[in-house]
C-alpha cells in the first residue's frame, strides 16, 4: 500500500488512573465503533485502573455499559511499551477523563513523543481540570461566574467572613475531579466540615460555591482543520426530582436525565450561551473541543459553571448528542476531531 491510501493510524487511549476510568471505557466503547473504518485504523489503547499500559480488548462492546455495571479494564490484557506504541501512530484520541489524563499530564508525555492528539494542548488541560484556575481566567475576561472561595491544603475550613459572603447552601467540591465525585451540597454549616473531609479524600484543595439557583445548559465548542471554532446548539440538562443536583447516579447509572437539544431558553438566550462559549474557550487557550457547562437563573442572567476539555463520549452523553442536533453526526465529529488534530500538530502553535 503507498502512502497515499495508507489510513490515518489512531491510538485511542483510555481508561486511565482516575475516578473517572470506568466513564472512559464506556466513552472508548462508542468512539471504538465509530471512527470512519476507511479513512482510520486504529489501535484501542487501556491504561488500567494502575497505570499499565494495555492493548485494549478486540471487542468494543465489552467496554459498554451493561445495566448498572460499570466497565474496568481487565488486568490479563497484554501489556504494551509506551515509547513503541506512539511511535506506531499518526495521531492519539486521548479519551481519558479527569487526573492522568483531562489534566495535561498524557498531553505532555504525547508533546515529548511528538504525536498530534485530539483536544487541549498541556496549558489548557491544566488549567480546565482546575475549577480555582478556570474561574480565574473567565474572571479576567469578564466572562460571568459565581461567587467561590477555595480551601488550599494547609487551611482547615472556611472563615466566619467566608461563610456570610457565600450564604447557604454551598456547593463544596475538590477543586481538580470530575463525575461529580467527592461534591456535596451542605444547606447548614455544621454539615460543612464533614463535606470538605469528603471532597478532600479525592483533592487537598477544595472549592466551595455559592449555590447558583437556575437551570443547567451545556454547549459543545468544535474547532475544526481550518482553524474554525463553533459552538453547537446547547442542551439543557433535566434531572427527575429524586435526585438533588446532578450527581454521578443521575450522570450514568439512572434514566434520570433528559437532554432537551435545542434548550428551551428562546433564541437570544441559544445565541449568547454559543457567543459565550466560544468566549471562553479562547480565554482557556482551549484546542479541538471542549463542553461548556452554565447555569441559566430565573432572570435569565448567564454563570459558567465549567468547562470540560474531553467531555465524555458515551452514547448518552450531551457533547456528541448536541452535535449531531447541530448537523455533525456522531462518526463525522471523530473524524473532524482527528483532521484537526493532525492538521495542528505538536510544539507551539
Ligand atoms: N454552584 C453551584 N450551584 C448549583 N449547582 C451546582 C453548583 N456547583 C455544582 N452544582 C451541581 O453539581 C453538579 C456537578 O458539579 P460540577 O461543578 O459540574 O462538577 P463535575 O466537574 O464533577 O461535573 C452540577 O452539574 C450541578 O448540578
Ligand atoms: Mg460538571
């Protein structure tokens, strides 16, 4: 075969070492069966709960989610070289979610190999993966956010100053996670020290929100060969009443949410939610996609809540949903995720 029709070679890596493997696999699980098979040959890539490094199972399907079991990676796969495996490829589909992987660690280690990856570059991982260091960088773009304050290692708990600028209920969450692990909503502040413990068991540093009162709307930014950022439609997250906030039951396990795609917010509402995402995109040096998360309060007033730089990619997830409702179906988005990649390449850009 000459080089011409030689297909593209995709690493898709996932799993990976953070809380968030299992939603990885799954993700991988939908990726797997949808890259173009004429243009891409890909190579499905685990990183197991531990961090070794695996050819993943032939089958796809094994990595979905049945009923309520979550998917992890076996640990009798075989294992691979990392060096040899990257070199191997033309371009890797990092599809890992929160630390070693969402958080610029797996982006650097692919910057050093050299090999084009699909998403944010080290800076913009970092920073998203950080909820402090997000909201930091919308503020200085005057992009709109809710009111927080963040709990480093070395203090213990929040200042009685702290507590009467926040008011109740608070949102107290470790400030690098994802999947809704380790937040909990505290309505009463003797309930705060046992909610900062529990965010802490996943992150010495804490973020405690004021809870922002209003509806739940995400909005998924593509970047595309040319260089081209768009927004797609956003969604609305609707959660059923059993459930308090949009915990990681309500996220995976349960039917309790409807994605309303167009959200039902009228259209000036739609057209500043996409203004605003791709907005802070760019305030994030974000790269290749990202999904940005608000909330809309009653008087209409837009607050990011955050952004996602590999949102996750199951077949329930808004990201590629809201995409296929904007006119790029799920296996066109891989592949314009891949050309851009490849088309950016690695170093500075
Ligand atoms: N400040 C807040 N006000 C109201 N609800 C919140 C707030 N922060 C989080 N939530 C609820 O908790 C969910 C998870 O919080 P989020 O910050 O998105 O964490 P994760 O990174 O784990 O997705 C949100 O989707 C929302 O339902
Ligand atoms: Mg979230």
């Amino acid at each position: 075969m000459n080089e011409q029709t030689r297909k593209t070679r995709v690493a898709v890596i996932f799993g990976g070492r953070s809380t968030e493997h299992s939603v990885s696999c799954v993700s991988a699980a939908s990726v797997l069966a949808n890259v173009d098979p004429d243009r891409f040959e890909v190579v499905p890539v685990g990183i197991t709960p531990q961090g070794r490094w695996v050819l993943g199972p032939g089958d796809p399907a094994t990595l979905a989610l049945t009923g309520r079991e979550l998917p992890s990676l076996s640990t009798d796969l075989v294992a691979v070289n990392q060096v040899d495996t990257l070199a191997e490829v033309d371009v890797v589909f990092p599809l890992l979610h929160g630390a070693f992987g969402e958080d610029g660690t797996i982006q650097g280690l692919l910057e050093l190999a050299g090999v084009p990856y699909v998403g944010a570059g080290v800076l913009s991982s970092a920073v998203v993966m950080d909820k402090e260091y997000t909201k930091k960088l919308l503020a200085a773009e005057g992009l709109p956010i809710g009111a927080y304050e963040v709990l480093r290692p070395n203090v213990r708990t929040l200042s009685g100053g702290q507590k009467d600028r926040l008011g109740l209920p608070v949102f107290v969450k470790p400030a690098r996670a994802g999947s809704s692990y380790g937040i909990s909503k505290v309505t009463s502040w003797d309930e705060l020290d046992g909610a900062i413990a529990f965010a802490r068991a996943v992150d010495p540093k804490v973020i405690i929100e004021a809870m922002v009162v209003g509806r739940e709307i995400e909005c998924g930014v593509l970047e595309f060969p040319d260089g081209r950022t768009e927004a797609s439609l956003p969604s609305e997250v609707r959660i059923s009443a059993d459930f308090e906030y949009y915990d990681f039951e309500a996220k995976y396990l349960d039917d309790a949410l409807e994605l309303d795609i167009p959200a039902k917010i009228g259209d000036a509402a739609i057209e500043s939610v996409r203004a605003l995402s791709v907005r802070a995109f760019q305030a994030m040096d974000g790269q290749g996609l990202a999904r940005v998360d608000f909330f809309v309060r009653p008087d209409g007033e837009l607050v990011i809540n955050e952004l996602n730089t590999m949102p996750g990619f199951t077949p329930s997830s808004a990201f590629p949903k809201m995409w296929a409702v904007t006119g790029v179906d799920y296996q066109s988005l891989v592949t314009i995720l891949l050309e851009t990649a490849v088309a950016r390449g690695t170093g500075l850009r």
